[in-house]
C-alpha cells in the first residue's frame, strides 16, 4: 500500500496566506466599506473657564451618485446636534456626486459649519496603482473631468449656511464662543497659499480676548499645521490620508499619501512646533475612491469632537 503524500509545508504556508487575503478583501471590500462610525474624542483647545463645544469633523466622502447607505448615515449626523461642522474635503468621488451630497449634507442646514477643497471637489478621480502609494505622495493626472466646484460651494454656502476656508478666514459664533477659523485649499495639489491667511485674519478685526482659533486643511502636510500654529491656532482640523484606508491590526496605516507621521495618519493627536502643542484630528473619512472600494482595519468614519478648556 502505498502512504499518502504530503504536502509540502511552504505549500501549505502558501495556502493560508492565500486565504487569509482572500478573507481580508471580501471583509474590506463586502462589509468593512460599510460599517460607518462615529468616533468620539475630547481635546483641550478653548479658553481657560469656557463651556465646551461639540464639532463633528467629516471627511472624504468621496460621494457618488449611488452610494445611498452613505448618504443616509450621514444625514443621520444631524441628529447629534452638534455646534460646529468642519468638513475638510474630497466631498465628490463622481462627476454626478453632487446630488448624493445634497441628500447626504441637507439635514445639517443651519449648523454653523466651515469647508475646504481637497483636489476632488475639484477634478474627478482617476483609476490608479495603489502600490505607488508606497512610493511617496500620489502625483497629479493632467487630464482628467473637471467637477462642478462652483455648484458645490454653493450648496454649502448658500444652502447649509456654511464658510469656504480656502485660503481664507471666517470669524464664528459657536455655542457662546468667539472662533477665528482659518484654512487652506488643498496643499497635496500644491494650491494652499498660507501667505494669504495673515492679511485674511486680519481683515476679520481685533480678536476678543477669550476667542479661539482653528486651523483647517485637506491635507496635512507638516508645512501647513506648523503654519497654522505659527498664527496661533488653538486646535487643527485635516483629512485626506483615509486613515491609511488598509491598516495592519495592530500597526496602524501603511500609507498616509503626504508627509505627516504614520502614527498620526488618523485620529486625534497633538501637533508641536514654534513651542506650542495643539490638539491635531485626522479625519479617517468615511468613503473611498470608486476605483479601489475597500477600507480594512478602518471603519468610515465620522468625528464628534468635544473641545474643552485648557488648563490655566
């Protein structure tokens, strides 16, 4: 009789390492993809004695037009009652994007609220590598669909009451408190104009003593958070890295597609620069791009952020 053969053990090895990303996929691209998520997190960033504030910071949404379990959660925000919305960008994934937005955004009409661009509020996505991520920043496409900015801004300004950051300033009653917001437009594109923000505050006139101020960007290169912090900001708001969209448990992101650390890829941080130490929130986002629809080891997501007083 003749014994079974045995198979190989770095066949075997080979097998399981197969199976498991096969897993991995579906789970990224079947379930995880949907399994949005309010994160919660408190910060320190408001004037000695002050009441807190609660911000919802959302993020790459990347919307597109059928993309309804999305846009229903988001509109679902609404009910959190938030007292501030910053919203850093890449809101449209597709050239018809903009009335997923609007289904999605609607029900925040009224909160104040603050916007900047990422590049895709700007031109449509493009198919891409994913493995060149790991070579550095992504590149820019010449030729790609341009989107239709001017309605989108719109609908957040006229519609939702909110402000447009791009390279500019607002000043905001929130909650009681006085807040100077200031903001870039998307510095991955290289389109952020920070020599712009000095005079854009300034224009905004004195600032009361106990006011706060909030730096927003797309993306958080170091450029732009020690930008913001050299004017002052209290806290700062980014987007753009999809939290490194794949993570490894127990890791954290693999990519972060600009030049802020891994570590701070996602989530809440402090950033420190001209010696000061500020509150940093990277929002994960909650979509993707429709050319590669997977997120893994981190969920869509939303951020409540209760911003609370600094210690004298």
């Amino acid at each position: 009789m003749t014994p079974p053969r045995r198979r190989h053990p770095a066949l075997i090895a080979l097998g399981a390492v197969g199976a498991v990303g096969v897993a991995a996929i579906t789970w990224g691209v079947g379930v995880e993809r949907y399994l949005f998520t309010v994160r919660e997190a408190v910060a320190p960033a408001l004037a000695p004695g002050s009441a807190p504030i609660r911000v919802l910071h959302l993020s790459d949404a990347h919307m597109a037009p059928w993309q309804h379990r999305k846009q229903r959660w988001l509109a679902s925000l609404a009910a959190l009652e938030p007292d501030l919305i910053v919203n850093t960008g890449d809101n449209l994934g597709h050239v018809d994007g903009l009335d997923g937005v609007r289904r999605a955004f609607a029900p925040l009409a009224g909160i104040p609220g603050v916007f900047v661009h990422g590049s895709n509020d700007v031109q449509a996505p493009s198919p891409r590598n994913p493995l060149k991520y790991f070579a550095g920043p992504s590149t820019h496409r010449r030729t790609v669909p341009s989107l239709d900015t001017d309605a989108l801004d719109a609908f957040f300004t006229d519609e939702l009451g909110w402000h447009g950051l791009n390279n500019a300033a607002a000043r905001l009653e929130v909650a009681g408190h006085t807040i100077d917001l200031m903001g870039v437009d998307d510095a991955h594109r290289d389109w952020d104009r920070p020599e712009a923000l000095p005079a854009a505050l300034e224009a905004l006139g004195a600032r009361p003593e106990r006011a706060s101020v909030f730096g927003v960007t797309h993306a958080p290169y170091q450029r732009v958070l020690n930008g913001f912090l050299e004017l002052g900001a209290d806290a700062v708001f980014g987007g753009h890295t999809h939290g490194g969209q794949v993570r490894l448990p127990g890791y954290g992101a693999l990519v972060a597609n600009c030049d802020i650390p891994l570590k701070q890829a996602g989530g809440l941080s402090t950033w420190t620069h001209d010696g000061r130490t500020v509150p940093l929130n990277v929002s994960a986002g909650c979509g993707h791009s429709i050319y590669a629809p997977v997120r893994f080891a981190c969920r869509p997501e939303a951020t409540l952020l209760t911003l609370t007083a600094r210690s004298a």
